[in-house]
C-alpha cells in the first residue's frame, strides 16, 4: 500500500481513487472512503451504490448563451460577486448560479459528501423554449453536449438527461435523435407546459413518438406554474406552484390520451409526484361520473403506476405513501440537487426511513434507476 495512504485523509473520495493502482490496492481505498462516508450519513455504502435522478446542472457553455443572447429575449442578467450569474425571464429567477451547479470536481466532491454514487444531470428553468428557431436548437445542442463531455469525463459518476427544444416540435424530434446517440444519455427532460401549451397538446405526439421508440424515459419538472401572480410571495411559486403543476401535467397525459397512445412511454413525475398522488381520487371520481372524461382507456387510479416519482416530497409520510399506494419498485430518489431546499442528505432520507424495509430501501436508492436509466 502506498506510504501516503491516510484512510482519514478528509480530500479522499472515490473519485480521485486511481485507475492505475493495483486492484487489492484499489478495493482497500475504496472501502475507506465507504467507512468516510458511513460517518457523515449513517448509511452502511457497501449495500448501495446510490443513484440521485433529480440533480440540477448548468454547465458554463450553457450559460454563456443565457448572457450573449438572454437580454435580447427579455432576460435581466447580472453577475452577483462572489457567487455567481443570476437571471429573471418574465417571473422566473434562477441563481446565483454557483460552483455547485457549474463545476464538476465541486459537485463529484458534494456527491462524496452525501454518499451518492451517480448523478442524472438535467437543467432547470429558463429551459430552452424561450429561444426561438435555430438558436433554440443551438442551445439545446449545446447544454445536451456539455451532458455528454460531462459522462465521459466521469463515465461511472454522471449520466445525462437531455433537454429538448418543446416548442418546435420538429426541432424536438430532430434533437431526441441525435442526443439519443451521445455518449451517457439514458432519458429526456422536458416542462410540465411549454410556452402555455399543455403535455397534452397535439403538436407533441411526434416528440412523444421518438421518446417512445427511443427506449428513455422522460422526466418531467415545472418551470411556469399556473396562477403565479398569487403564489408571489412566500417562495410559494415553489412550494405549493411547482407540486400542482406536475398533477396538471399528469392529469393532461391521462385525459389527454398520450398515456393511452404511448404505451410504452415512461414518464417520471418530480417531487414525488406532486399533488397528484394525493389527488388522483378526486380525478378517479370525475372519471366515475362525467361521461366526457370516458374516452380514457382506465380509471385514473390505474394510471398510478404508469409514472415513476422520485422522493423530493420532504415528509416520511409522503414517501411511506408512495411505497404504500404505489410500489417500491416505481420510487426513485432525488435531491432537487442543489437548490436551497433541496436534500442535503438524500441517501439518508430513505436509509433512515422508520417504516420501509430494506428491500424498498435498496430499490429506491439504487436498483430502480439503474434499471431504469440502464446502468
């Protein structure tokens, strides 16, 4: 074993365990950076290799198109000392925008942190749909290469979740083919509504097609929330906006039909799905007595277990629920990584959960997305 080899060396992770060193050697160190992080988290590492589906990622390249070409979208964009750019589009603002989101060694070093083996990049608002034509492809092209470089700097840390130009469908169909193809992508990552229209609408079912054919899933995340004048004040845009938007979005993929004409189609609802868990009874109720909702092939009730939810909900309870209504084997966790309420420790979240078995455990943090993501 090398002289310098210090299992309580603070800067040891496993990502800067080397290649080069003989396998003994190299499964030694490793098991020291487990027992590291068992310390920090409580979680025993050598039962999971933890894989985070909700993980944010703004990549430089993506965020100088913002500065050049944002301003002249209706973007107000500025750079805040010490921490990093911060833009405002119509009612949305997003940053600072620090190292966490942009530089890889600061998040491989969090990911250590927090005992996450894997980290499934995806962007978050403004998404791209607010450039149009060819700068809305070149913008999409660019964050979904800046994914791939991303997984082949560190092929067995990050994956990508492609982002995709919604808003012309054609555009959207050509860049599903194409980021299908590059190195780490393993699913698509598209608003709850684009520019107002919602999941359901038509001009989508050519995007949903390729998705489909694609074999990846689709994730969905709110970006605009319905009624957002009113949820202004008290981060409630977030708090109560996001959740409701994703039960709209999956309200519109049922009664819409895509889920109907889409069999194959898997769709993965943030924040543990939102209110739509919670809600789907009263949507099973209309369905029960409204001839007009008819037209769908089941009961909203049996659509439950056509998504897959991670574990942002921030209760115990939420996720005992899911397990409970839903299944173990249709969870998968999350961080929200790394917005101000995101999970610092998502592993423990679901490791120290008092009423799940370790079973659903293991599925939750590890087995299912890997599954799922084809790791």
């Amino acid at each position: 074993m090398p002289a310098s080899f210090n299992p309580s060396d603070a800067k040891l992770t496993r990502s800067s365990i080397s290649s080069t060193l003989p396998r003994f050697e190299r499964f030694i160190i490793s098991a020291a950076v487990s027992a590291k992080v068992q310390s920090r988290t409580g979680v025993v590492m050598s039962r999971y290799a933890p894989i985070d589906v909700h993980a944010h990622y703004f990549p430089q390249t993506f965020l100088d198109l913002i500065a050049k070409h944002g301003p002249s979208h209706g973007f107000e964009y500025k750079m805040v000392e010490g921490k990093g750019p911060q833009f405002k589009h119509g009612h949305l603002m997003t940053g600072p925008v620090g190292p966490k989101f942009v530089d890889l060694d600061a998040r491989l070093a969090a990911m250590d942190e927090q005992g996450v083996e894997v980290h499934a990049l995806s962007l978050s608002q403004p998404m791209v749909y607010w450039a149009d034509g060819d700068l809305g492809r070149r913008i999409s092209e660019t964050y979904n290469d800046a994914l791939a470089q991303a997984h082949e700097r560190h092929p067995k840390r990050l994956v990508g979740l492609a982002t995709l130009p919604m808003h012309e469908s054609a555009l959207a169909v050509k860049e599903v083919e194409r980021a299908a193809k590059l190195p780490g992508m393993r699913g698509f990552y598209i608003a709850t509504q684009i520019r107002g229209k919602d999941l359901s609408d038509t001009s989508f079912l050519p995007v949903y097609e390729r998705i489909e054919a694609s074999g990846l899933p689709l994730f969905l995340h709110p970006v605009e929330v319905i009624g957002h004048q009113r949820l202004a004040a008290y981060y409630l845009t977030n708090l109560l906006g996001n959740p409701f938007e994703s039960a709209i979005a999956a309200a519109h993929l049922i009664f819409g039909g895509v889920l109907d004409h889409f069999p194959k189609l898997v769709v993965c609802l943030p924040h543990a799905g939102g209110a739509f868990p919670w809600l789907v009874g009263r949507l099973n109720r209309g369905w029960e007595k409204r001839a007009d909702l008819k037209h769908v092939r089941h009961a909203p009730l049996e659509y439950l277990r056509r998504f897959y939810y991670d574990t942002v909900g921030y209760s115990d309870h939420v996720l005992e629920y899911l397990v409970e209504v839903i299944g173990a084997d249709r969870v998968l966790m999350g961080s929200d990584y790394c917005f101000p309420i995101a999970y610092e420790q998502p592993v423990k979240i679901v490791a120290d959960h008092p009423s799940l078995d370790a079973e659903a455990k293991r599925k939750i943090v590890e087995v299912n997305a890997r599954h799922l993501l084809k790791l």
